[in-house]
C-alpha cells in the first residue's frame, strides 16, 4: 500500500575528516550520523518529529562514539553495565574474571574490576532502571554497537542458567529498549550459539545429583 501520511526516519551521513579511534587505534576518517524522523504527507518531509540518533561513525571499524573526543565506542559502558546488571541479577556479582571475559570477548574493551565492583554497588544500593539507560544510551550507538550489548547480555545470561521464559524475555526488553525488533535479537543470539558462546566459561548452579 502507498502510505500518503505518516511518519518516516530519514538519515544522514556528514563527512568530518579524520579522528582518532580507539578501536583502529590510529587517526581514520569518520563520518557524523544523524537519523530523524518526520512527519511526511506524499512522501514530501512535512515536519521534524524527533531525533532517533546521533553518533559519529569510524568508516574503517564502524565502531560509534558518542562524541568527537570520546575515548571509547559509545556501547562499551552499556555492555559492561548489561553483564554487571545481570551476573548481579543471578548472584554472581563475583565472578569477576567471567564479567571479564564476556567484555573483552564482545567489545574488544577490557572491563576494570573496579568498573564491576562500582556498577554492582550502584545496582544493588539504589532502583536502577537498567532498561531506561539503554533506551537513552541507544540515542549515540549504532547497529554494530547494539549488537555487542546483547551478545552481552545474552553470554552473561547463558554463563548464569539454562536460559527459560523469563530469561529470555529480559533479554529481549533490552533489545526494545535499543529499538531492536525481536528478530533481530533471536539473529543474535542464534550467531552467538553457532560460534560456541565464544568459548565463555559457565558458572551453573551444581545440582544436588551432582554433588
Ligand atoms: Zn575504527
């Protein structure tokens, strides 16, 4: 059917020359990302409804940073958040060589122990809303980005338990949250199974038969 109005996001890619990225670890050219969505009548841009994102995009890696000065791609504190907020969640916030490796292994990014003792503290003392920080991270990280934070958040689920219901639909909030579809998640994890959960250690509960 040809919509006649309604809403559509369309995006924009600005060259801004060369920046440092951590990732390549040298100077590559970046360009700047903005997606916006308008109200639209025959297709013809009628309106600025709002801004879905905003991030500068290294053309070699990919990789996006939230800035033009920024140390780090703008996912790496969301999926070391993801790994602290849910090893927390299933009692093994000490499991610190696990937060470790998950983080390394998904973002290319060591994870500082202090990083996890500083996150596990701030989820447990106060009501985090693990799921409003990502939909307001989702605003500088790009398809690339969203994909490590539920690997992240898948490894860490799948180190903990044998992934039920419940688990999985956690898993899939926060993939709404970065206004993910569902299919894209279940891609994700289905990759990330196909890949041996990259060789992650689990740390299951020992049932009684096998103690
Ligand atoms: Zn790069």
């Amino acid at each position: 059917m040809f919509l006649l109005v309604g809403e559509r996001v369309y995006s924009q890619a600005q060259d801004i020359g060369n920046l440092e990225c951590a990732v390549c670890g040298k100077s590559e050219p970046f360009r700047h990302i903005t997606e916006t969505n308008y109200f639209c009548l025959f297709g013809i841009r009628l309106l600025k409804v709002n801004q879905y994102a905003n991030y500068y995009r290294c053309e070699r890696c990919g990789n996006s940073y939230s800035s033009e000065s920024s140390d780090l791609p703008s996912q790496v504190e969301s999926v070391q958040e993801v790994i602290a907020y849910i090893l927390l969640g299933y009692g093994k916030y000490e499991e610190i060589d696990l937060a470790k490796d998950i983080a390394l292994k998904v973002s290319n990014f060591e994870m500082q122990v202090d990083t996890l003792k500083d996150l596990t503290r701030q989820f447990s003392a106060s009501n985090v809303d693990i799921l409003e920080q990502l939909r307001r991270a989702a605003f500088h990280i790009n398809l690339v980005g969203k994909q490590q934070i539920i690997e992240a958040a898948f490894l860490a689920t799948h180190a903990c338990c044998e992934i039920q219901f419940e688990d999985k639909t956690r898993i899939n909030l926060m993939g709404n949250a970065l206004g993910l579809s569902i299919e894209f998640v279940n891609q994700v994890v289905k990759s990330v199974r196909a890949n041996d959960c990259y060789g992650v250690r689990r740390v299951l509960p020992i049932s009684p038969i096998d103690s």
